[in-house]
C-alpha cells in the first residue's frame, strides 16, 4: 500500500509527521513526502525542513492521500498544479483524507462537495458543511480537526486498513495515551484570554504573507 502526502512550502510539522508515525507502521505500506518538484520543503515556522525525493507527477496513484495543513495552503489551495494531481488521486484512491487547512485544499479540487468535513476551528467557516468533530468519516473521505487531531485521523485509517487490533498496537507502539496539562485544546473550553492569543497570533502570521 502506497501512502502519499504532499508537502508544500509553509506546512505544519505536526500535520505530516503525525499520520506519518502511524501508517508508517502498517504492515506493507510504504510512505512517500511529494512535492511540486524533488527537494528541500521547509515547515511554516522555517526553523524545520524535510528533504523530499519525489515529485508529484511520480506518484500518480497513491492509495492513500494524507494532506496536511499549515500557512502554505492559503496560496495551494489555489494552485491549480497541486488541485489537478489531487482530483487524480482521489479518482483512483482508496482513502483520501486530510489534516487541518489540508481539508481547504480538498475543499479546492472540490473533493468535499456535498461531503461534511472538519478543519482546524479557525477556518471552519470555509468549508462548506463544517462539522465541529475531531475526525469526520464520509465514505473514503476522512477529514481531521487541527494538527495533533491528524494522529487521531491515522489510527482510524489503520482500524480501516489493518483492523482494531493492529490500530491498537500501533497505538501502544508509539504511546499515544495523551495526559495534556490544561483542558484548553478545543475553542469550547480555552479561556477568552487564550482564544485571544491564538486569533491574534494567527492575524499576525496572515500579516506576513
């Protein structure tokens, strides 16, 4: 099984390397990092770069999509090279799936028309049927709210694949067994003050590009 996820100047660390940790470890996959051309691509905090050795145009016919999210989909979600090999995909694809603004460019090459999805909580109003869940299944679209959601994303995907018990090893393999510190991880629990933060923070990023 090939397992494709597309990576682009100014994506999120987390978003790519979160499903990556899971389906790397199904039995007979095979993960491949693509990109518009082989090469450096360099996460939106540029201070983490991922060498990439294939090009989109390599792999045509991936069965699973995995795309990630970060700053850069606010210029790839309209970039007709990108959308084009995404519709490609998805025709041929088992699973095609997304984490965080990843579902934004989903949502370009008009993989989620009539389809609920989710995002990250700060883009929900681009989606055209937002849903405010963790993980949202359509058939063989599978959408994942904000970064560390991508995890949550990839062990349902390996139940779907592999079945429970394998999803579940995977699970104990890389001790996903989340204690967080503060239950300020949702928009409908953070505090005001913090919701604050992280809108300001994100005016202020939007400002940079």
């Amino acid at each position: 099984m090939q397992i494709a996820i597309p990576l682009f100047d100014r994506f999120t660390a987390l978003d790519a390397i979160g499903p990556y940790e899971v389906l790397s470890r199904l039995p007979g996959a095979r993960v491949d990092f693509v990109a518009f051309e082989p090469g450096v691509v360099r996460a939106d905090t540029r201070m983490l770069a991922i060498e990439v050795e294939k090009g989109l145009d390599e792999v045509p016919r991936p069965d699973v999509l995995v795309v990630p999210g970060g700053a850069g989909t606010r210029s790839v979600m309209h970039d007709e090279r990108m959308l084009d090999w995404v519709r490609g995909v998805h025709e041929h694809s088992e699973y095609t799936t997304s984490v965080c603004t990843g579902a934004l460019v989903l949502h370009g090459a008009g993989v989620l028309d009539g389809l609920e999805a989710t995002t990250h909580w700060l883009y929900t109003d681009r989606l055209d049927r937002p849903v405010a869940r963790r993980v949202v299944e359509q058939g063989k679209v599978i959408t994942a709210a904000g970064v560390s959601a991508g995890i949550d994303m990839a062990l349902r995907l390996a139940e779907r694949i592999a079945g429970q018990d394998i999803a579940q090893a995977i699970q104990l393999a890389i001790e996903y067994d989340p204690e967080p510190p503060f239950d300020s991880g949702s928009p409908r629990k953070a505090p005001d003050r913090v919701l604050e933060i992280v809108r300001g923070a994100e005016a202020a990023q939007h400002a940079q590009t």
